[in-house]
C-alpha cells in the first residue's frame, strides 16, 4: 500500500474535522442548522456551492466519459454551468425570500397542502440518495485505485466524516467545510495539469490515430479487480496471471484470439505495445475520428444531446443540496450576487477535466478494458511524469478527489436531513412546522432548540447511512451517468413545481401533485431500470438512459392540464404569497396565517 494517499485522504479528513468544529456555535438554535442564520456572505456561499456542486461526477467523471466517448461529454459542463443562469434568472431571489427552510417548505406555504409537502419530501431523499450513490462509489474506486483497499473502505470513511460534518454544528460547519473544499479541489486540478501538457509536449503532443481505435502506447499490464466480458477484434500475445475464460493461468504467454473473453476477478493481464484495447461486450470504442466529433458513434446522438442539456440546464435549480444553499444568504439581492460568483467558479473549474480525458485517451486506455475511465484522473500523473514528482502530483488529485466525495456528500445530507428532521418534528408535534423569519428566531426557546436541533442530527446520522449501505450493494455505473439520472429527476420534478409556483398564480395542489406523481415518477422508474441493468438498445437506451426530453415537458403538462382542470382550488393566499416571492425585503411583509388544508 502507498503511504502518501494515505496520508493525503487523513489530511483532508482532519482539515474537513477541524473546519466543522471552527462552525459550530455552541448552543446553536434551529436556523443554525438549517440555513446557517442566513447570514452566509456571498463570496463565502458561492465557494460552498462550488465545494458541493463540483461533486465526483465534475472531479472524475468528466474526465472518464471525455476518455471513453470524446467531445460528446464536453456538454455535461456546459450543462452543469448554464444550469445557473437559468437559476439566477428565475428562481435564486424569489426563492430566498419565501423564508422556507426547505423545498418542501416552500411546497406547503406556496400551496397550503400538506399532500405536496409529502410528495416533495419523498422526492427530496429520492434524488439525495441517488445523488449520494456515485459519490461514494467513487470514494470507493478512489481509495482502491491509489492503495489497493477493498471497495468498501471509501464509503465508510466519506460517511464517517459526513456524520461528523453535518451532526457537529449542521449548515452552518457544512458552510465552511464546502468553502475550503472547493479551493482545494481546484487547486488539485489546475496544478498537475499544467505539468501534465509540458510532459505531453516533451513526448512529442501525440494525437489519437483517426481511424484507429485506443490502443497501448507501451507495454501494459492491465489488473481487473471486478470480473469482465471483453471482446478482442486482432488476436494478440499476452500473458495472463489470473483466471481467464474459466481457467486458472500462472502468467504463461498465450494468444488471446478473436471473439469474447472472459476475465476474472484479480487478474492481471500483460499487452504489448501497440495492441488494441479490449473492450467491454457492451461498450464498442469510437475510433478517433468519432472521438473527435460531436454527435457521432451513438445511436440516436441528437437525441441524448438535447435530453442531456434539459436534464443539466433544468435540474440544477431542482437539486435539494443546491436550493437550501439560498436560503442563507441576508436577501435576494445577495442570492443573485452568489450565482454571479458560482458561475465564474464554475467557468474556471470545467476547463479543466476534459483535458485528463484527452491525455487519458492516450495514455491510459486500459481504463476502457476495465471499465473504470473515472479513475484516469489519479492515474495520469504516475503515468506521464513517474517519480517523486509523479506520486506528489498523484497525491494532491487523491485529496482533491476526496474532497470533492466530503463536500457533496455533506451538502445531499444536510439537505436530507433538514426534510427528515422535520418531518420527524411535525409527526412528534402533530402541526405543521413552519421555518421561522429573522425576527423569531430569538425568540425560540434554547431547551426547545436544543431538542430540535438533536433530532436533527439524529437525521443527519440516517440521512449518510442508508446511502452508504446501499452504495455497497448497487451494481457501480460511471458516476457522471448516475448523476446525469439524478439531474434527470430533479429536472422532471422540482423546476415544474418551483417555475410555475413561483411565476403562475393559478398552480393548484391538485395540478402540483399530478406533475410531481408524473415527471418525477416516471423519471425515478428510467433509474431504477438503468441501475438494475434491464437489457435494452436503439430508442428503448436512449430514451431510458436520457429521459429528460419526455419527462420534463410530461411534468410541465400534467402539471399545467391538472391546473387548469381544478382552477376553483387555488389557495385563498396565493396572491400574498406571490407578493411575498417578488416583493424586496425591505418592505417586510407580514405572514399569513397558515391555513395549510390536505390537498
């Protein structure tokens, strides 16, 4: 086991240890947990946006699907990054000032229902959870590519310290948590990549062969950790130390021939130079002509493209971890200032991973045999430069990759945590659980704070672990997919639910529901049949895999049509709450009382 990653992963558990202490306030009332007093600055917020955006799918995942499917991928950055624009010129201002704590809070004060408070609920800890999956899936492949540690060790120690994180002081020591941590993932990328292009240039800037498929620069020896099925296209000599297609082999040459092989667990296989790279039976290579263009090698391409852009460009102000980040700031005004900054983060980050694609195209494409391209990222540096400078650059990307699985992974369980902590406090009380404003937050009891607060940690606890063990269980898929299915929901559920609550008065319960019941269920049945891996090809994989372009205008549809059918059922204070989501603060409009029925 190399000691140096160890030593890097403790470092930025420490650190991530040590912030969560400096943002605990002792005696810390509800707003604490929740929102931080809504007193976060906007520089300060936008960095914590950043530090849990940027999760694995941004850290490595780009990096991995730019290496195995080319320019393609280049639009899950422009999707990640316009997706706030969309945000700022929506939703950021009116949703600050609603005052809700969560995106079930503001279901029940825009609707007064308590049936679409439960409904977003349950969709809240759906895309969570599912957000949380790859994130530790990833900490896993992290942790086993860089010391060998079984798969199991990365989401343990990234839910430990989660637990930590969030049940220590809640949003306010996430906050300061997700701050450093973006710094520092951008640091670990920008600073290799500059060392990786002079060693690039200095081997001659080498390009993929256009009619070529990935092949191996130099000899090779590939170890598959997980069993595959590849298929060969030219026979190659090769040595085998492992089991190979049911046999036992002790690492004697044989000729690996034409057709499909099967490799087990463990086994180490040693190519030549200049050999094609296996590939899994399912997964073709583009040659690099296809890698090169968009649109190109896939079945349906102008398809997916849009799909993937309506998941990215929509779903980003539909994700829980993402909205309660505004419910910090003083007031719309400083909302909007934070998306101003999170773009320009955002902007300075996603220059960076595909360039780890296309080097790793070229020099680590055993990672297509392996099905594993997410790790090119930690393998690069070893790979071009070798030597001390090599594993020191190796190091920084290991921290930077676990920083990136800490920060999210925080930022999806507080914002679990919030919804199961008050719906655990609403089932205890039996009333509803309104978030409180500015000018009654010191007036809430500290023995009654202290008891909310616990139960919310307890939350916190929960929220971390029921994702962890499934995490353990699930078949793994490329975190960049995983997430691409969680903006998917979060696209098809939540930008329905807050476009038309914010900016139509005559959404409905009935209509909100219907919509949440159709774009979010149907999105969610696409995930669960990608993630059990039903056989599936042509318009039945693309409209599976990217389901976007048809469940986002359903939900819009059914939404709107339900709406309209049951006009008579607007709640009697939407005017009100209107006012209140475009109004500035200033003006401190009172709250109604609340009148919440169930819808």
């Amino acid at each position: 086991m190399t000691v140096q990653p160890v030593v890097a992963v403790a470092l930025v558990c420490v650190a991530t240890a040590l912030f969560s202490v400096y943002g605990l306030r002792p005696g810390s009332a509800t707003s604490d947990f929740y929102v931080a007093s809504r007193a976060v600055s906007p520089l300060r917020n936008a960095s914590a946006i950043g530090g849990e955006y940027l999760s694995a799918a941004s850290y490595l995942g780009i990096a991995g699907l730019v290496l195995a499917y080319g320019a393609d991928m280049l639009w899950y950055g422009v999707g990640y990054t316009a997706g706030y624009l969309v945000l700022l010129a929506f939703v950021a201002a009116p949703l600050r000032r609603s005052g809700a704590y969560t995106v079930p809070d503001f279901a029940e004060a825009r609707l007064q229902s308590t049936r679409v408070r439960r409904l977003a609920a349950v969709l809240v800890v759906c895309i969570g959870w599912l957000y949380l999956l790859p994130q530790l899936q990833g900490a896993g492949l992290t942790l086993r590519t860089v010391t060998g540690a079984p798969l199991w060790v990365g989401p343990v120690v990234v839910t430990a310290v989660v637990m930590l994180t969030v049940a220590s002081g809640g949003m306010r020591s996430v906050t300061f948590v997700q701050a450093f941590q973006y710094w520092l993932k951008l640091t670990a990328l920008a600073v290799p990549v500059i060392f990786l292009l002079l060693a690039w240039r200095a081997d001659g800037a080498p390009w993929a062969d256009a009619d070529a498929p990935p092949r191996f620069r130099e000899a090779t020896t590939v170890t598959v950790h997980q069993e595959v099925t590849v298929r060969v296209d030219a026979p190659v000599e090769v040595t085998v130390r492992g089991r190979l297609d049911g046999q036992r082999l002790d690492g004697k040459p044989l000729r690996l021939g034409r057709g499909e092989h099967r490799i087990g667990e463990e086994t180490r296989v040693a190519f030549p130079a200049g050999a094609d790279v296996p590939y899994p039976v399912d997964e073709a290579p583009r040659t690099g002509r296809d890698w090169t263009r968009p649109l190109a090698g896939t079945e349906h391409p102008v398809y997916g493209t849009y799909s993937l852009l309506l998941a990215t460009l929509l779903g980003t102000m539909g994700l829980p971890h993402v909205i309660v980040r505004f419910y910090t700031n003083p007031d719309g005004q400083a909302a909007r200032r934070t998306t101003w900054a999170v773009l320009w983060l955002l902007v300075a980050f996603y220059l960076l991973p595909p360039v780890y694609g296309a080097l790793g195209r070229l020099y680590t494409p055993e990672l297509l045999m392996t099905g594993r391209p997410d790790a090119t990222v930690l393998l690069l540096p070893d790979r071009l430069l070798g030597g001390p400078g090599g594993a020191l650059l190796g190091t920084l990307l290991t921290a930077g990759a676990f920083a990136a699985f800490l920060s999210t992974a925080s930022g999806l369980t507080m914002s679990v945590a919030g919804v199961l902590g008050q719906e655990l406090e609403r089932m205890r009380r039996g009333t509803a659980v309104r978030g409180p404003r500015r000018s009654e937050i010191t007036a809430e009891p500290k023995s009654e704070a202290r008891g909310v607060v616990l139960r919310l940690r307890l939350a916190g606890v929960a929220a971390a672990s029921v994702p962890c063990l499934l995490s353990l269980a699930v078949v793994q898929r490329p975190v960049a997919d995983v997430v691409g299915l969680a903006f998917a929901v979060a696209a098809s559920s939540f930008c329905p639910l807050l476009l038309l609550g914010i900016w139509w008065r005559g959404l409905t319960p009935q209509g909100a529901a219907a919509g949440l019941l159709a774009g979010g269920g149907a999105a969610m049945a696409t995930v669960a049949a990608t993630m059990i891996g039903i056989p599936y090809t042509g318009w039945a994989e693309a409209l599976l895999t990217r389901p976007a372009a048809w469940s986002v205008p359903l939900a819009f549809a059914v939404m709107t049509g339900v709406s309209l059918l049951t006009r008579r059922s607007v709640p009697p204070g939407t005017a009100h709450a209107l006012l209140r989501l475009h109004l500035p603060e200033s003006l401190d409009m009172p709250r109604r009382p609340n009148r919440t029925a169930g819808h």
